[in-house]
C-alpha cells in the first residue's frame, strides 16, 4: 500500500487538502500505482513557502525519480508553491528525489 505524508501551508482549508488528495492519487492511478493509497496532510510549523511529499510503497517501480516528479507537480497543481518530493520504498533501497521550480 502506497503511503503518502504530505507538509501543507498552515492555512491550508479542507476543500484544499481534499482537492491535493484526489489530485495525487489520480497521478499515481495514471502511472500505474495499485492498491490503497493513504494520504496524511501535516500542516507545517515554519515554512510557507514551499512543502515536503514523502511518498513509501511496496512495490515495485521502474522510475522512482519519475514518480517523485508525478507526485510533486500533482501537490504543486494545488497549493501553487514549491514542492521537494521524495519517494521511498519499503525495503533496503531508497530512491528517487524532485523539486519543483519556485
């Protein structure tokens, strides 16, 4: 199960935060993820001005870089702001790092 901890702005409203969810799960669907995909928004303490998505999974990928990228400008579609985008898997490797452009 694909497992998603997503940093939103302080101010960030339900409407929003509900939009980032159908939004990163619709890219993960197109690139082919399976299963549940659980999404944990954390409202961030200090920065505003850009957010962190870290995204763990068993299974497998060809593109970990690729999928941090999806997932990245998916969350940035939303907030309109500056996203670092990491993707782990549950396993010995851990791969695969994006950050949008401000």
């Amino acid at each position: 199960m694909p497992m998603i901890l997503l940093t939103v702005p302080p101010d960030a409203m339900g409407p929003e935060l509900k939009r980032a969810d159908l939004e990163i799960k619709a890219a993960l669907r197109a690139e082919g993820i399976r299963g549940g995909i659980t999404i944990w928004p954390v409202r961030l303490a200090m920065s505003t001005d850009r957010l962190l998505l870290e995204y763990k999974s068993r299974q497998e990928m060809n593109d970990p870089s690729g999928l941090a990228r999806v997932v990245a400008e998916a969350a940035k579609k939303v907030f309109n702001i500056q996203v670092e985008a990491a993707v782990m898997k549950l396993d010995s490797a851990t791969t695969g790092l994006y950050i949008t452009q401000k």
